[in-house]
C-alpha cells in the first residue's frame, strides 16, 4: 500500500552534548510541577486556602524556564541543538544501565512550549471553574502531577525514561478523569481508560525488552546511531509493538473506547488530556523513534492503516453526539489520527504532524475550555439540544469558540488550514488513496463541526426554564481569548517552512514529492470539500427545527455514529466476553483440581478423626476396656507365635 522512498531511509543521528549554562536549568521544567503536586499532596488541607495559586504558579514558572531554554537552543548552530543532563544512575542490573537523563533538542523544545503554556492556561482557567469544589486543592495538585509527568516522557533520554513519564501520565489520567468519582460513571470512566490504557503499556514493555536484547541500550542515541545493523523483522517488531503503545495513549483504533468515556472528568481535565498531553503522547513516540521505523516500512504502513481507519472513525462519530464534549472528543479522535497519518508517512511527514499537533493544541484546548465556559452558564447541561442563540448570551466564548471552529475545519488563514492541508497534501503525493481519505475525513469535519456550532450558539434558543445562560468569569474568559489568538495565528510556524528546518535534525530533511496535482488545486480542492460538509450541515441542522430528544427512526449510520461505531461492543465480543470465560476457565479448573487437592486430603483427615473422636468419650469404663481388651489382643498373639 505505501512505500518508503529511498531519500526517507536517511534516518538522522542524535548526537547530543552535556547540558551547561542555561541548560543545567533543564531539571526545574519537571522539578517544578513535580514539587508543586507533592506540596498539595503532601500539605494536606492546610493548602486549601492557596493550592490553588501555587499549583498555578508551578506551571506558569515551568513556562518561563522552557521559554528561556528555547530562546537559548534558538541561538545555537543548528549541529549543537541538542543537550543531555545527566540527573543521576538510575538502573544498573548486568548488563542493562539506565540513567535519569533529560534530551533537549528541537522536537522535546517545542512539546515543552505546548505543554506547559496551554497547561498553565488551563489551570488559570481552573481556578475559576473549580471555584466551588470542595478539593479544588486536590485537582490543582493533580494537574502538576500530570504536567509533570507528561514533560518526564518529552524529555526522557531514553525509552526506560520515557516509560516512566508514560506511567505518570496513565496514572495522573486516572486520578484526573475520575476525580469526580462519587459519580458511579466518573469511576467507571476512570477504570476503563486505565485498564486500555495498560493494553498499550504492554507493547511499550516488550519493545524496550526488544531493544535492549538487540542493542544492549535503551538510549535514543545510542540506538539511532546503529539501528541500521540490526534486522528489519526485528524493527519491525519494534515498531508494530510501540505502535500499540501510542495506540492506547493516543486513542487509536483499537484502543480508542476509553475517549469518549474520558468527558467524565471536569472540563479543564478533557482540555488538557485531549489538546496538549496524553493523546499527543503517542504521536510524540512514533516522531520520536523515527530512526526505528525510517527502517522498518512495514510498520509504516500499519501507522499509515491505522490512523487513515482512525482520522474517519472519529469523525463519523462526531456527526451524531448531542453530547458537546463527546462531540468534541470525537473530533480529537480524529485529529490525532491527521497526526498519526503525518507520522507514519515518514520524513515527509513527520515535521507536519507536529505541525498539526501543536495548532491542535491550540484549537482544541480553546473549544474544550469553551465548552467548559458554555455549561457554566448552562448548569453544567452538555445536552447540545438544549442550547442554541448563546452567541447572545456569552459573546466571549462564542467569538473565542468561533475561531477554534474556523481553525479546525480548515477556513483559510486559520492554523488548521496551514497545517491539516499539509498533510493531506503530503499523503496525496505519497498515497492517492490515503490522500483522498483524509480529504473525505476533512469534509466530515466541516460537517460535525458545523453541526456543533449551530446547535450550540446559532439556531433558536432551546433552554431548560430553570436555565439563564451568562458569560464567564474574566479568569476563564482570558485563556480563551489567549488561545484564540494561537488559533488564528497558529499558521506562522510554517513560514519560510520554519517548523520543517526547526525538526530536520530530529526527523531529518524531507524530501521533494510533487504531489499528482498543483499544490493550488489541492488547496481549492480541500477548501471545497469542507464547504460540502459545512453546508450539509446547515442544511440537515440549521435550517431544521430541532428536537429535544433524539429521534429513533434514524438510518444505520446515525445508530452506529451514536454507539461510537460499536467501538465498545466489539471490545466485548473480541476481548471482554473471551477472557472473562477463560478466568471463569481458570477459576473452575483451580477449585476443581487445586482446592479439591488440598481440601480433600484435609477432608480425608477430618473423617478419620472424627471416627477417632468416638473412642475418646471421656468414661474410664470405656478406657480400662480399651486396655484389657488391647491385652487380650497381645496374649492372643504371642500364643499363635508359640503354637507356630
């Protein structure tokens, strides 16, 4: 289906130097957050008061210190951006030696901006959606936890390092999406994302096993400087296996069911997991193991399958929630599989899909928050039915949400439209069938996404009568116009095609493809498509009256679209319904065999001491009987042996 050309085997050599000046500041990034979350932890109520303040500033001075650092890594040559610090000897058993090592170079740079930047909007925005909760603390010190954790996996040297930021994220995740967990769907939300979630992990496991019994390291480093001697069948096994690791973090089909489950968690929570952390998580380790699967393009083609199966399942998905934070997630689904298909195309695509992933983070943190800000004023109501006219009541979160809007779909000028066409660009020069996919999946987006908009601000107002709808606090309103601002602007990272000559010592040079048709023609094209999908929308849902419940006579489609693509009802026959019979399997099979061994020889004991117990009565009669007759026994046998 899809292959390598020869220019994209050229897989880039890290070559890093020792942290020093600036750099050995490399540490606060993650020492910050970190410490912020074990003083909230640890502090226990008497941080109430001001947990929140300092878990904020946690984030917000982590900013500062990865703006310092990339101005500094900016003025180097472009040889010398990348820097290691050496932390301390963490592992050494035989042969394996692992070290807490920090990698700095252009791709862990940019994911430190994203993630500490929108991070530190999103708790600013936390502190005023929060105001009410009773552990507010709590969820401040769990955001540090996670932001913390997700910066370990960005700047890990090593895969051994990196799965320890993997695990932090999996478990603040946890702590985050089920926070609310008096709710019995909070916990279940919580429990599901955290078991598929250790699917993936056991792919992450046995390929750092592989890679360590192939190249006696686990150093991105050292293994990119000589993954070219070993096996393709053995990168390729490598690959396939940290594929399903990003797989579970990322959202991916298979491991996709535990997204929309995830909206269980407070609003800031989905903004955060869903735009700048844990779903890029995934994209951030396909990018990052480039010198793996540079060499391994069977595997390439499994990403490239995988996330063109995944971009339109999201966005199928999207078309029928009434759920605005489901619809949402349904469309992160979808945009991470854009990132994952930019990935898997190789060099050529690999600067696009992070690219895509940070205007991403822009956008979609913003819709998210936006969300947030419409069920404040709404009661905390995420029924899309019961909404409509709110650009009225809530001017700032309709314009702010206007621009994520017009940015995801692609409008041009936007970030998306720079950096989504980009990669369908990039897939239709490599793939034509796999390009014209992704053009179908951006039309569906200018489907769904218009749907929610009219839904939501535009149409006639639907509100409950208990319901008076207002604008946000000035603390939630501001991140949303800050972010608003990276929505629109978000395209400037690709001037001069900045951000390809930022990543080519990461991800190396990419080559020259012509695409099968004029760059401006594809442009036109998309930009067509998606102005098919908005004005479907306007025609099936604007122009209609809208029903306050969801009718039932729906086609197919609309049935599978609104059962996430029975993503949950294959899960149980393939994975579910097998396993619970074989633990029942199991479980027969160890009272059966194990139990009736042990507790049948106790059995066997208890009935011969029962018949003991009888001839122990307690009577001296009985006793002195016992002892004649025992003599009688003794006589009689001595008189056979004589008689013998």
């Amino acid at each position: 289906m899809y292959s390598l050309s020869e220019a994209a085997h050229q897989v880039p050599v890290i070559d890093p130097s020792a942290a020093d000046g600036t750099f050995s500041l490399l540490w606060l990034v993650i020492g910050l957050p970190l410490i912020g979350a074990a003083v909230l932890l640890l502090g226990g109520r008497a941080t109430d008061r001001w947990g929140h303040w300092l878990g904020t500033l946690a984030s917000v001075g982590s900013f500062v210190v990865s703006v310092l650092l990339f101005v500094e890594l900016r003025g180097r040559e472009e040889a010398e951006r990348s820097v290691t610090q050496h932390l301390w000897d963490w592992i050494a058993v035989g042969d394996l030696e692992v070290g807490l090592d920090l990698l700095y170079d252009p791709l862990s740079a940019l994911f430190l901006l994203l993630i500490t930047g929108v991070g530190s909007l999103i708790h600013v925005y936390s502190i005023g959606y929060m105001e009410h909760d009773p552990r507010r603390r709590r969820f401040f010190a769990y955001l540090n936890l996670f932001v913390a954790a997700m910066l370990m996996l960005v700047l890990a040297e090593n895969y051994v390092g990196l799965f320890l930021g993997w695990e932090g994220v999996g478990l603040a995740s946890y702590l985050l999406i089920g926070f609310w967990q008096h709710k019995h769907s909070a916990a279940a939300a919580a429990k599901k994302a955290f078991v598929i979630n250790r699917v993936g992990d056991i792919g992450m496991a046995l390929a750092i096993a592989l890679l360590f019994t192939t190249f006696g390291t686990t150093s991105f480093s050292a293994i990119s400087e000589v993954s070219g001697a070993a096996e393709e069948d053995t990168l390729t096994a490598v690959g396939l296996l940290l594929l399903l690791a990003a797989c579970g973090k990322s959202a991916q089909v298979p491991l996709q069911a535990w997204l929309l489950d995830a909206m269980e968690g407070p609003t800031p929570v989905s903004a955060l997991i869903h735009a700048a952390t844990m779903v890029t998580a995934g994209v951030y380790l396909v990018v990052r193991s480039n010198f793996i699967f540079e060499l391994a393009p069977h595997a390439q083609t499994v990403v490239v399958v995988v996330a063109t199966v995944t971009l339109l399942w999201g966005a199928v998905i999207g078309c029928a929630k009434d759920d605005i934070k489901k619809a949402l997630a349904g469309s992160t689904m979808s945009q991470i599989g854009y990132m994952m298909l930019g990935a898997g195309l190789g060099v050529a695509g690999y600067a696009f899909a992070i690219f895509h992933l940070i205007t991403h983070g822009f956008f979609k943190a913003n819709m998210f928050l936006g969300a947030g800000s419409v069920m404040h004023g709404m009661n905390d109501d995420v029924d899309m039915r019961r909404y409509g006219a709110l650009r009225h009541a809530m001017p700032v979160t309709f314009l702010t949400f206007a621009m994520g809007y017009l940015a995801i779909i692609g409008f041009p000028g936007f970030s998306g439209f720079w950096s989504k066409d980009k990669i369908i660009e990039t897939a239709l020069a490599e793939n034509w069938v796999v390009g014209v996919l992704a053009l179908l999946g951006a039309g569906i987006t200018g489907f769904y996404m218009t749907r929610l908009m009219l839904l939501t601000f535009l149409t006639s107002k639907r509100w409950k009568d208990d319901v008076h709808p207002h604008e946000s606090p000035a603390v939630m309103t501001v991140p949303l116009i800050v972010l608003a601002a990276l929505s629109v602007l978000g395209g400037v990272l690709l001037l001069g095609d900045w951000i390809v000559e930022w990543l080519a010592p990461v991800v190396g040079e990419a080559p020259h493809h012509e695409p099968p048709l004029p760059i401006i023609v594809i442009t036109l094209l998309t930009v067509a498509v998606v102005a098919v999908g908005v004005a479907a929308a306007w025609f099936l849902v604007g122009r209609r009256e809208v029903p306050l419940t969801p009718p039932q006579d729906v086609s197919f489609a609309t049935r599978a679209a609104r059962a996430d693509v029975y993503g949950d009802a294959i899960n149980d026959v393939l994975v579910v319904r097998p396993g619970a019979a074989t633990v029942r399997g199991i479980t027969a099979g160890d009272r059966t065999l194990v139990d009736g061994l042990f507790t049948g020889g106790s059995s066997g004991v208890k009935a011969v001491g029962n018949v003991l117990r009888r001839l122990q009565n307690g009577f001296v009669r009985s006793y002195a009987l016992s002892v004649l007759g025992g003599v009688l026994l003794v006589v009689l046998a001595l008189l056979a042996v004589n008689l013998a």
